[in-house]
C-alpha cells in the first residue's frame, strides 16, 4: 500500500480530531473528581460494580467512535459536493462514506455484543435466591 500526501493529511486529521475530542472530554471527569462529595456516591456515579465500569467506559468509547463515523460522512459530505467534477475527490468521498458506514455497522454489533455478554453474566452471577457470587 503505497501512502500519499493526501491520505497522510486525512490521518492527521482524523488524528487531531481525535486527540482534541478526547482532551475536551477527558476534562469533566477531572473537574468532577476534584469536588468534595459528602455521601458514598463515587466518581462513578454511585456505580461500584465491576462490570457496571466497564459497560460504561467500552459504551462511552464506542459512542465516541460512533460520533467520529459521522463526522467522517459529515466530511465526505462536503467532499463529494466541493468536487467540482474532479473524479479522483467524488472517489475519495464514495470512499470515505463507505468506510464509515461499515465502521458504524461494526460499533453497533459491538455496542450489542457487549452489552448483551455484560448484562446476560450479570444475571447468571446468583446462586440462590438472595445470595450472590
């Protein structure tokens, strides 16, 4: 696979936007860590499971890919209708978008694997009635 300038331009790009969304969100749990809480309630949101974490940090990671997919049609988008006939951008946008439509088929397949793997072994984890593992 031979890289171009262009397809460079495009990662850093992509790069940049992602770097930028995950700082700008990565700056409300720290302001919410740093404020004094006065019942038992954790960072979390009251969440102390194990596996209630992790379904929030991979559903929170894939709706973020979500949103990247459809900033990357949004861009195609605007691809597609600047080309003024040049064949080699209408490609590169017909690209793009099929690109991001397979990557927001994947992110949905996974957001339901998960979710369905997390919560079916949550209800498997009783032993009896009234105790838990």
């Amino acid at each position: 696979m031979k890289l171009n300038t262009s397809s460079i331009k495009q990662f850093l790009m992509v790069f940049a936007i992602m770097v930028g969304a995950i700082s700008l969100f990565s700056v409300a749990p720290l302001a919410e860590a740093t404020q004094l809480t006065t019942s038992n309630d954790n960072i979390l949101g009251g969440e102390t499971s194990l596996r209630q974490v992790v379904l929030n940090i991979v559903n929170f990671a894939l709706g973020f890919l979500g949103l990247l997919a459809v900033i990357m049609i949004i861009y195609a988008g605007f691809l597609y209708v600047t080309a003024a006939g040049n064949q080699e951008n209408v490609d590169n946008a017909k690209k793009i978008i099929m690109y991001a439509i397979i990557g927001i088929i994947i992110i949905l397949i996974s957001f339901a694997i998960v979710n369905t793997v997390l919560v079916a072994t949550e209800s498997t984890d009783t032993v009896g009635p009234g105790t838990t593992l």
